[in-house]
C-alpha cells in the first residue's frame, strides 16, 4: 500500500502490444481470452515484487495510543503482493476455458522437511506469509458478441479496481488503497456470469456465492466476506451483480456496477444460529460509477464507491460477543463492524515524452501523474478515528516499451486530528504481456 515500494510487477494483458493501458477498457473477467485471436492455447501471467520504505511506526498499536509512537523510526520491507499465471485454451464452437492461478505475498511458504537429527522425522513447517489461489476457472460457451455464458469461478467486476486489477491499469506502485480496503480485492467467487457487447456498451450479470457476516470488520468492512475455512465455498445465501460500461465516446469508459446479497446464514452448520438470530438478514448493497479516458496522452481513472450492510450491529455482536457496539469509534483497534463504507479516487497523467519527436515515434512515455482517494470503513455520524483516510500521491511512471513500467511516487496516507499521518516512498517496475 503506501511505502517506499521497489516493486516488481508482471501482468498479462489482453489486448495490443502497442496500446500499455487499453488493459483498462476491457473487463478482467474476460482479458484471458481477449487476446486470443484464433490461437488454441494462451499462456501469461502478472506479479509484483516490492520493497517499501514507510516514514511512520509499524507498532500494532499505533491507533490506540498514537502520541507514544509519534517518533518511531521509519522501517522497509521486501514483498511479492501478487505473481500471476493465466492460462486459456479455445476448444472450438464457442467452448473456451480461463484460469488464473495467483501466489500471493510468495505464497504460503509451506513445506515438508525431513529432520534427520530430530529423530529422523518429517515436519510441516509454515516459512512465511502469504497465499495461493485458485483467481479463475471457468468455461465459457459464446453465442454471439452479445450473448456469452460463463460459469466456474469468476471475478465479480464490482468498482474499478476489481474489473482492471491488472498492474498497469493504476499509477500507484500498488492497487488504489480504497477499494483494496473495504471491498474483496480482487473479489472472485464461484458462480454464472452473463456477459456481452452490444454497440457502444458493454453488460455482465453474476450470480455468486453470498458473502460471510463473520468475516466483516471495522477496519476492512466486507472485505473478508469471501473468506472460507472448508474446502468448499459456502453457497447457502448468494449474491447478484450487475455491471455496464458504456464507451461511446472516444477514449472514455464509464462504468456502473451494483451488488446486492445477504450475508448472514451463510455457514457451516446451515442450522446453527436459532431464535432471534434467524432474523438477522445482513444485507449488503453496493454501488459504484467508475471512469477511464485514454487520449490526447492524458490518462485519468476514478471511482466512487458506496456500501450499506443492515443489521450490523446484531452482526457485530455476533462475531464479537466480548466487544459492546456501543460508541465503538471511541476505542482504537478492537473489531468493530459499521453498517456503512465508502471510498472514492481520482488520479490524472499527462505523457511529457509525447512532445518529445524521437521519444514518441520509439513508443517511450513517461507519465507526471497526481492521485487522491478518500475512504472510510467505518462510516459513522460522530466518528473522528483512523478509518477515515485521504490519500496523496504524486509521481512518475515511466514506458521504455509498451509492456513495461518503471514508477516512482510520494505518498503521504493523511488521518485525522489525533492520530499521526503515515507519508511513504514508492519506486516499482511493471509488465504486461502474454507470453504465447
């Protein structure tokens, strides 16, 4: 997020060599096969590498009593946030198939090692941090342009981030901050999607999974929802979402997408809560209008995203039976849940190589960009605490060929009166490129 950030970042990208940032016309839940073009097999992948340099304290506590952590010393970490392989196969009449396989963080660092001097047993060790992911799989049966049924595990497109999570799709070292808060990033889950072009638009309907209430907090809202602990993905309640973008005028997409679901009762065992707690729906709404505009070597994207859960009270009682829900805004890092989030981004570059003959007639850009966002995970009517962020960003992104990436950026994560502001340094390098 908001570092001194050396990333690494490798993507695949769906469409034309010669255009780095198209990525961000075309949905993700169907980039696999964009690119396709008669070919049978497609292969890529995408990842990030990054070393941050953050000039505030990393002590967990530093929400609950900020003035004792005040004048922490700066501290740096390497990370992989995400290395992603695709691969997509065309079996003719309409038939393809997409997956997306993703290490997240370098994976989960397990493995089984043999001890000879302990013994001489096996152990399971866990390294390190991290995740590995099964993002996409799913077939797809095409009618027409207009007509395509998908069904597997699919990204659900809800907001920008999640519909162009790809590296090159975004200024920022990582994903904007806001949607990668509050929301699952990137949301996938299993279920049928409908999609299709038809003129100037562009539609997908999903059915998923719902979410899980047990999963929410104050600091990522729903974000955890898509969580599950079995080797099975919990289908007992489900979720709808519907997304449009138009492109009628050149260069600009603009994108609206909803969700709506019920959260609660959707767990394992189906018939564990009883008696009041049957009339706890949780109800999540979602809404978001989200923007990119590709021409006269500017580029600008933004989104505004806006969510209510009911019952979140009864919800947070529930996860949290220890912690009241009485003025939880007045502690500082227990696990409440609010009813409301919100977050919102605009971020504008102008390609300076573009009034540089030789530079622009080699395909080199080099993009001046600013970045706001503002976002909340805790929305409250009296609330002054450290879920209320504004984010400022400036800084370069460098094209020495279409696919690749060099950024550098200052941000500075700026909170309320009372807590101390977290500015950092970013510098990252990216690709995007199918590789057959």
């Amino acid at each position: 997020m908001n570092n001194f950030t050396l990333g690494i970042i490798f993507a695949t990208a769906s469409l034309s060599v010669n255009t780095t940032t198209a990525m961000a016309q075309v949905s993700a839940a169907d980039s696999v096969m964009n690119h396709a073009k008669g070919n049978k097999l497609s292969v890529g992948g995408y990842g990030e590498a990054a070393y941050s340099r953050n000039f505030y304290s990393d002590n967990g506590n530093r929400y609950t009593t900020p003035s004792l952590y005040k004048k922490d010393p700066s501290h740096g970490r390497f990370d992989i946030p995400h290395a992603v392989i695709y691969l997509g196969y065309d079996f003719g009449k309409g038939w393809t198939m997409g997956t997306e396989i993703e290490f997240e963080h370098g994976g989960s660092g397990s493995a089984i090692e043999y001890e000879a001097d302990e013994a001489i047993e096996f152990e399971h060790e866990t390294e390190k941090g991290g995740e590995v992911e099964l993002e996409q799989f799913w077939l797809q049966k095409s009618f027409s342009k207009a007509f395509n049924i998908k069904a597997g595990h699919i990204v659900v497109p809800f907001g920008l981030t999640n519909a162009h999570h790809e590296p090159l799709n975004f200024f920022t070292v990582y994903r904007p901050e806001g949607e990668n808060t509050i929301l699952p990033c990137t949301w996938h889950q299993t279920g049928i999607s409908f999609w299709g072009r038809t003129g100037d638009f562009r539609y997908e309907a999903q059915m998923i999974a719902g979410l899980d209430a047990y999963h929410f907090s104050r600091a990522n809202w729903i974000q955890g929802g898509t969580s599950s602990p079995f080797e099975f993905e919990v289908a007992n309640k489900y979720g709808f979402l519907a997304r449009v973008d138009n492109y009628t005028i050149p260069g600009l997409r603009i994108g609206v997408s909803t969700y709506a679901g019920q959260a609660m009762h959707n767990n394992v065992p189906h018939d564990s809560e009883k008696g009041e707690k049957k009339k706890i729906k949780g109800n999540v709404y979602l809404g978001s209008l989200d923007f990119t505009y590709n021409k006269y070597n500017w580029i600008a994207r933004g989104n505004i995203d806006y969510g209510y859960v009911s019952n979140a009270k009864e919800i947070a009682q529930l996860s949290y039976p220890n912690v009241q829900y009485v003025k939880p805004y007045e502690s500082g890092n227990g696990k409440y849940f609010g009813s409301h989030a919100m977050a919102m981004m605009l971020e504008v570059g102008y390609d300076i190589f573009s009034q540089i003959h030789k530079l622009r007639e080699d395909n080199q850009r080099l993009y001046v960009f600013g970045h706001i966002e503002h976002y909340d995970s805790y929305i409250h009517a009296t609330t002054k605490q450290w879920t209320n962020r504004t984010i400022l960003a400036t800084g370069i992104n460098y094209y020495p060929i279409p696919q690749i990436a060099i950024k550098a950026e200052y941000n500075y994560r700026n909170l309320k009166k009372g807590y101390n502001d977290e500015p950092s340094i970013n510098i990252g390098i990216a690709y995007e490129g199918f590789f057959l």
